[in-house]
C-alpha cells in the first residue's frame, strides 16, 4: 500500500504543478514568454545537421505512427505471459487516457505553436506537447512494468535510466526543432505524469486488495495450485 499512497502523492503534486503552468500559460505571463524565449534560444543555439538529424530522429520516434507500433508489440508481449493478465488493459489506460487528455487540452488552450527558426512543421496547437505526453505515458508505463519483471538490480536501473532520457530527449528534440515552446514540453510532462501517477495507483490498489482476498498469493499462483490438484 506504499507504493499506492506515492503514487496518488505524485498524481496530486503533478496535478497541482500542471494546473499552475496552465494558468500562467493561458494568462500570458511575461515570466512564462520570457522563460520560453529564453531556452528556446539556447537550445536552439546549438543547431549543427548533425544535431538536426538526432532531433529529427528523436521527433520520429515520439511520433504517434511509432508509439502505436511499440504499443502493439509491447501490448503482444504482455498478452503472451500468462502471469500478466491485467497488465495489457493497464497499457492501454495509460497510454490512450494520455492521448484523449492530449487532445482535450490542446482545444482547450488552444495555444499557436512558436515561429522562431522552425525546423519541421506542425499544424495543431501547441500546449501541452502530445510528443511529451506519449512518450512519458509509453516509457513511463514501461519503465513501471519493466522493474516490476526485472530481478537484476542493474539491469532494472539500466532500463529505467533508457526510458528516462528517451523520455527527456523527444522533449527537447520538440523545442530544438521549434514547434514546441518549452513550458509545451514540461506542461505535457506534467499532465501525463499526473495521469500515470493515477493509473499506476489505482492499478497498485486493485492489486493489492485483489492478493489479500487471495490469502497474499498472485492469480497465477492460485490458478498453478489448482492445476496441481486437478486429477490428471
């Protein structure tokens, strides 16, 4: 039950972090422009082809054809282990309650996106950055059942630090390639952040009080119970 109380803990700082950057953002603080303008010059200040191609790369791979393709093969895998019943569903809530929040939000603030030394071209609006989003619902549900699959301490590290800078890069792959404004990028952050930290907990609640109507013991350690005793 620990882990469920972090997570609505972070499901409510989040949330509270997204609501005060929404506002400043929908108000037009001059703190926010100047903030956005600001690092949006100093990214964006180390333009070199090399470094436009690893955005672009970066921008690809967050896009929403490469998410699905990574769900659908990451939503296979789970349905092949019969141990993860649930784990498919909790894939889908998080990764497609992201994207519904996404497009909510965007005609909701229906922000332009910046024109300042644009590199692609984008046609929605800008706040919050559906890239962030995706890629933070996508490794951030990975990273989760990863650690939950993984025994090896270092391996469970490695794998939460690769989806971390994935995370962090697609959103700075955005500001660098001018489409996204940086409070775009850590609004986005915020708001899927808030919706995992919700998911993840009720998921861990539901878990949690499905093991003691089972006497502490998983599905599948009942159901191979129940297969020894069966008569053969």
């Amino acid at each position: 039950m620990r882990h469920t109380a972090l997570c609505f803990i972070g499901f409510g700082l989040l949330a509270v972090v997204f609501v005060v950057i929404a506002m400043l953002v929908g108000s037009g603080n001059q703190r926010v422009i100047d903030f956005d303008h600001k690092w949006i010059g100093r990214i964006q200040a180390q333009e070199t082809p090399t470094w436009t191609q690893v955005a672009e790369t970066l921008s690809w791979i967050g896009s929403t054809q490469i998410v699905i393709v990574i769900e659908v093969a990451l939503l296979a895998f789970l349905l092949l282990v019969p141990r993860l019943r649930w784990e498919p569903l909790l894939l889908l809530v998080a990764t497609g309650g992201s994207a519904l929040l996404n497009i909510l939000l965007k005609n909701l603030f229906r922000r332009e996106r910046p024109d300042i030394n644009r590199l692609a071209e984008e046609y929605s609006f800008s706040f919050p950055s559906g890239h962030s989003m995706g890629a933070f619902a996508l490794y951030g549900i990975l990273a989760y059942l990863l650690w939950r699959m993984i025994r090896p301490l270092p391996l469970r590290i490695a794998a939460l630090v690769l989806c971390i800078l994935l995370t962090l890069t697609i959103g700075l792959s955005r500001i660098y390639l001018g489409v996204h404004y940086p409070s775009d990028v850590i609004g986005g952050y915020a708001a899927s952040g808030a919706w995992l930290a919700l998911t993840i907990g009720a998921f861990e609640y539901w878990r949690h009080r499905k093991q003691r109507r089972l006497g502490g013991r998983s599905e599948a350690d009942v159901q191979n119970a129940e297969a020894d005793r069966a008569p053969i």
